[in-house]
C-alpha cells in the first residue's frame, strides 16, 4: 500500500480500471478523464500503463476538496481533504513506478488546478460613488491572487494548452514566466522597468 494505512473502505482496484481503458479501446496518447477521482487511482493506472507500454495517455482528475472524516487515518495522518490524498496518491506512485520500471519514458509530472472565480476585478460601477469606485479599480487584481494565478487565467484566455511547459526566470530583480519556449511571456510583476 502506498500510504501504509486504509484510505478507503473498497477502493478501485488499479488492474480494473486499466481494463475499463482497454474496453474503452483507448490509444495510446489519449486522455482519461476521471470526475470523481478519490485517491486518484485511475492517474495511478494510466501512469502505470504508460510505464509497461510506453504510451503517452494523459489523465485529468477532478475531485471536490471533501473533507476525510474527523477520526479517519487519513485525517490523522495529515489529508484534510480527498482531494490531498489524491495528490500524494499520485506523487507517491508516479516515484513507484519509476523505481520499478526505470527504463520508462513515461511523463510522471502533473499539475494541480484549482477552479476559482476570475482573478481580475469585474467593473460594476456605482454612479452615485463614481470617484471611490475609479480608485478602486487602480488595483484591479482581486486581493490573495498569486502571480501563478494570473499566468493560467492568461493560459486560458489565450486558448493556450495548460499542459505547456512554464519556465520561471528572475530578471533584474522581478519574475518572468517563460511559456512553451517563448510562445507567450508574462510579468505580472508591479514596478517593471525598460531594463
């Protein structure tokens, strides 16, 4: 077992899920889709299958984040939600697999999204305040919003894939995301100089 304790009661057995892929006469590079992922054993399967096969499928896990029950092991071990154990699920069999089939040239990497509102202010404005209303939209970034926030919000309003590679650069002293070899480069960065 990957977490050395019972995640859930009747989990899905990973050979399974593996043979509900070839009924699904899936090929090699497509793409599953789980929206009830739980301990996201059906990633661990398709990674699994990439290794033995060499194939390139993706997966795209979709869970809410669901509490684990108060007085679960999983709880106690530290996952607050399924969706974490999801999570760890994946790391920790992306490095098992590897570790048992090094010759694979599988892509092990994943990225975790999360759904969310816009990260930019909608403009609504209050005419009897106009002037309170244009000073707060000077800063039009809703507030707790991270740089990488704004980067996939960008992604998806340029209809860019979200699987491209991002790099992440310092230059004179600001960050700058470097998106599929230079396809799209981004500073969201306040303060950006010519230099």
């Amino acid at each position: 077992d990957l977490f050395g304790f019972k995640v859930f009661d009747f989990p899905k057995p990973i050979k399974v899920i593996q043979r509900f892929i070839d009924m699904a006469n899936c090929n090699s590079s497509d793409i599953i889709l789980d929206f009830f992922s739980g301990s996201s054993t059906t990633a661990h399967a398709v990674m699994q299958l990439n290794a033995e096969d060499g194939g390139n499928r993706k997966f795209i896990m979709v869970q809410i984040p669901e509490p684990t029950p108060e007085n679960s092991e999983a709880r106690k071990a530290g996952y607050d939600t399924i969706a974490e154990i999801g999570k760890e699920r994946i790391r920790r069999a992306a490095k098992k697999i590897q570790e048992e089939n090094p010759e694979a040239k599988a892509d092990f990497g994943f990225k975790v999204l999360k759904l969310d509102t816009s990260n930019i202010k909608k403009w609504q404005p209050d005419f009897d305040n106009l002037e309170q209303d244009l000073l707060g939209a000077v800063d039009n970034i809703v507030p707790g919003r991270s740089s990488h926030d704004l980067l996939y919000e960008v992604l998806i309003k340029y209809g860019l894939p979200l699987t491209l590679p991002v790099e992440q650069l310092q230059i004179h002293g600001h960050t700058l995301y470097n998106v599929a070899n230079g396809s799209l480069v981004a500073c969201f960065d306040e303060g950006v100089t010519l230099e």
